[in-house]
C-alpha cells in the first residue's frame, strides 16, 4: 500500500531537512577548514566566490571579480604565471590541477593557499571550470621555517670547522660532515659500513662504551673524552669528543651526536715537550752534580792553601778567588734547588693550615721582630687550608716577612699586615708592608728575576724573590705586587685551595 499524500509529504521534508543539515554541517567544517568555493562559466565569464573565498581574499562578501582580475590577486612572477598555465590547461586539455600558491590580498597581505581546478566539458568544449581555493598560509609558512632551520642545520653540520657526527645507537656513522672524513682519512661512503667500534683504539673503546650506556639510561646528559682512533692510512689520530644523545617525544633514544676536535698535533707537542722538558731535567742534575764536584774541589784547594801557605792571604788576588769560590757555591746551591723543585711539588704537596704556618714563621723570627721595633699582624683566617710543600710554604712566608723588615722605612714604625682571600680554587694571602716600597715602573719587569736588587743596600742578593717565585709557581700558583716609593708593597701569593 502506498503513502499517503501527507505521509509522502512529511517524508520529503524530512529529507530535505537532513540535506539542509548535511550542507550546513560541510560548511561549518569548509569554514573551518578555511576552505571557499570558487566556479567560472566560461559562456557568460561570470566568477562566483563563496563567502570563505572572498574572506581568503579579504575582499567583502559577495565581490565578483573578472577572470583577470582574479588571477591578477596572484603574487606577480612564478605564481601568477603559474595559475595561469594551469587554468589555460584545464581549459584546453581538462586537466585537473591541486596546486600550492602566494596571493597579494586586497588589503596587501601575502597569503600562501591551496588551489584545486576541475574543468567540465560539453560536447568536447569546456563550459565551466570550479574548485576548491584554501587558506594555508600558517601551514605553508611553518613547514617553510622548518625547511629553513633544516637548512640552517644541515649548513651548520656540514661545514662546522670541528667534525661533527650522528651515531646510531648500535655504533653505525648514520651521518658525517667532511671535518670528520679528513681527520679519519675515509670518505662518507666507506665511513657508513663502518661502526665507531671498528676504528677505536681499543685502550678507549671501554671507557667510550660505558659513558654511552650511562647516557642511554639517563645517567648523564653528555660527556667528554680525549679519544684515540685509528684512520684509513691505520695511523694514530687524537680526537677530544664531546657526545650527547636525542631522543624521540617520548623520552626513547634515538641517535648519538658527536663532536670531534683533531687535538693530534697537541698531543705531539705535549709529549715532544713533556719529553724534552725530562731531558733537560736529567740535563740539568747532570751538570749541577758534577759542576758541584768541581766547585768543591776548588773551594776545598783553596782551603788547603791558605793553611799551608799564610801568606798567600796577603796576595790581593787570593781572597778575590775565596769569595769567588764561595758565591760559586751559593749559585750552584741555588740553581740545584730550582732543579729539584718540580719533582718535590709531585710527592709532596698537602693541605696546610696557612694561618699555623704563618704563626710559626713569626715567632721563630721575633728577635729580628724586636729588634727592629716591628710589627706583625697575623689576619689570616684560621680555617683556611693550601696546597703545599711545609719547607715551601714556610720558605714564602719567611722570605716575604723578612724582606718587609729589612726594606723598611726609617720615618715610621714598620708595620706588616698578612690577610687572606678564598675563592672556589684559589687561597690569596697578602703581605702588606709601610716600607721604602719599590719603582715598579723602573723595575717591575726585573723584580723576580734572579740576581736583581732594588735598594743600596750591602746585604741585598737578589735571590730570595727569585727563589720564591719559583717556588709559589712550583706549587700551580702565581704572586703579584702592587708599590709606591716610601709609601709601602703589597705581594699578593696566590695558592690552590686545600680543602678541594
């Protein structure tokens, strides 16, 4: 039995109501999607722009261009060449085009967008051509950053002047830059079949394997070794290699990426130095021990003669060869202990209490104190520590405090002031003094070299200040000195941290 006339009548309605819907929700999702519409009757030349379109364009709703007016919104060049080609092929051939473009909007704006031209034909002649135009302007321009900062990356990587490398995490060269292919001698190619593994030298490989497992658990963010591989040629190179690790969005190891800076000819140097420097050393004991045999046969000559033979005292040039013999001594005595100084520094250093030793020079020099109607301040904390030599360290201290006694100024009470600083590696201790002071501008560059006196004074040797620089330095630190004549010197000894 059929429906009734209502019944067919509601049913129709109904129908069109979910039409209605179908159409209204496509284009909510069109509007979302920044999605118009766009037709061309190629018989009338009208254009129609859905209100998306015209909106893309940011021209008002319902503006009806001409054809060339609407392909003149495309940014002059490649782009509107482009379009152009393409309608003139839909046309002429039917063929449909899904294409990437830039326009100039209305208001000057550049705008990339998404064009689709379908072509219908009658009778073997194009009567209409239609599509889709989309706005994908934030799309297009973050997907170009991307290709840009890909760029930038690839640039980088590639022509960095330090080798730069991603490792997989099974130790493949995934990817090379041509810093890496020269320090190792092999192409990218010949590198790809090869593993990391394969080209270590093996003394390394242990150490390099467990800081990778260290990062691939998470351990450590990065790591840094000096590193031995071997290159095509099978030769040695030395590489300092700094590695880090990528992971994907959720936390899993992806890839290695390593860092390697050719440190080959360095190390020569350090061991061509380290080796001459020990030559020098054996060179150097060599000469002072046997310079100090002859040194003492000739002083004890002289000795024997001037018992036996008095009268040779009474010859002007005897006592010349005396006093020569006997800073002959002195001198080969010094140089002996600059010799030696390195190799004490390596078995024994400690940490010290700098304010105990201090104390103890003071009072073990009171009576030159005294007698000089001086005065010693002992302002360094007590807690403070260095790392030291005790024959050393006391030798500074005694040789700074007794020169600021020997160079003080007659006008005013002497007055010495030892003070400290500390900072992460370093203890600074300071030696002030209200002495005759020093023309630093007139001797600053000799002030501690060997042999240099600044004072008429008979006493003066110019061996103390040389001896101690060399001995502060023995011990990884360094002095300064800040003067001004007959005002007073300040020598700042800096030394490492004992408590580090």
């Amino acid at each position: 039995m059929g429906l009734s006339t209502a019944e067919l009548l509601s049913k129709i309605a109904k129908q069109e109501k979910e039409v209605n819907n179908y159409k209204n929700v496509l284009n909510k999702i069109k509007t979302a999607a920044k999605m118009g519409i766009w037709e061309i009757d190629l018989a009338t030349k009208e254009v129609y722009w859905s209100n998306v379109t015209c909106k893309i364009h940011e021209v008002g709703t319902g503006y009806q261009p001409t054809i060339e007016k609407g392909i003149e919104f495309y940014r002059e060049g490649e782009h509107r060449e482009a379009i152009t080609k393409v309608v003139k092929e839909a046309i002429e051939l039917g063929k449909s085009c899904d294409i990437e473009l830039q326009i100039i909007t209305a208001k000057g704006g550049y705008k990339w967008v998404r064009v689709i031209v379908i072509s219908e034909f009658k009778n073997g002649e194009c009567t209409k051509l239609y599509g889709l135009f989309q706005d994908i302007n934030e799309s297009v321009t973050y997907r170009k950053k991307l290709e840009q900062q890909k760029e930038l990356f690839r640039q980088t990587f590639e022509f960095a002047p330090n080798g730069m490398a991603l490792i997989g995490l099974d130790g493949a060269w995934i990817q090379v830059n041509k810093q890496v292919c020269k320090m190792l001698g092999y192409n990218k190619e010949e590198l790809y079949k090869l593993t990391f593994q394969d080209i270590t030298h093996p003394e390394d490989l242990s150490l390099d394997l467990e800081l990778l497992r260290e990062l691939k658990k998470g351990k450590r963010e990065n790591y840094q070794m000096e590193k031995r591989y071997f290159d095509k040629s099978n030769n040695l190179v030395w590489a300092l290699l700094s590695v880090s690790m990528m992971k994907d969005e959720e936390n899993k190891p992806l890839y290695f990426v390593s860092q390697l800076t050719d440190i080959t000819e360095k190390k020569i140097l350090l061991e061509t130095t380290l080796a001459q420097n020990e030559r020098l050393l054996n060179f150097a004991h060599i000469v002072s021990h046997n310079l100090r045999s002859h040194t003492s046969n000739f002083s004890m000559l002289l000795s024997m003669m001037k018992m036996e033979q008095p009268k040779l005292m009474e010859n002007e040039f005897f006592p010349l060869l005396l006093q020569s013999s006997t800073s002959l001594q002195e001198t080969l005595s010094y140089l002996t202990d600059i010799v030696v100084m390195q190799n004490e520094v390596k078995n024994n250093v400690q940490a010290l209490n700098l304010y105990e030793y201090v104390e103890n020079v003071r009072l073990s020099i009171q009576s030159l104190v005294f007698s000089n109607n001086a005065e010693i301040e002992n302002k360094i904390d007590k807690e403070i520590f260095v790392k030291a030599i005790p024959a050393y360290l006391e030798s500074i201290i005694l040789n700074f405090l007794t020169n600021s006694i020997k160079y003080a100024s007659n006008k005013r009470t002497p007055l010495i002031v030892i003070s400290s600083e500390m900072t992460s590696s370093y203890v600074t201790f300071s030696v002030t003094d209200n002495g005759l002071g020093i023309d630093l501008e007139r001797h600053g560059k000799k002030l501690f070299g060997m042999y240099k006196t600044f004072h008429d004074r008979e006493d003066a040797r110019g061996i103390g200040l040389f001896i101690t620089k060399n001995q502060i330095e023995a011990l990884g630190g360094k002095v300064e000195v800040k003067s001004q004549l007959n005002q007073g010197t300040t020598f700042k000894i800096y030394l490492k941290n004992g408590k580090i």
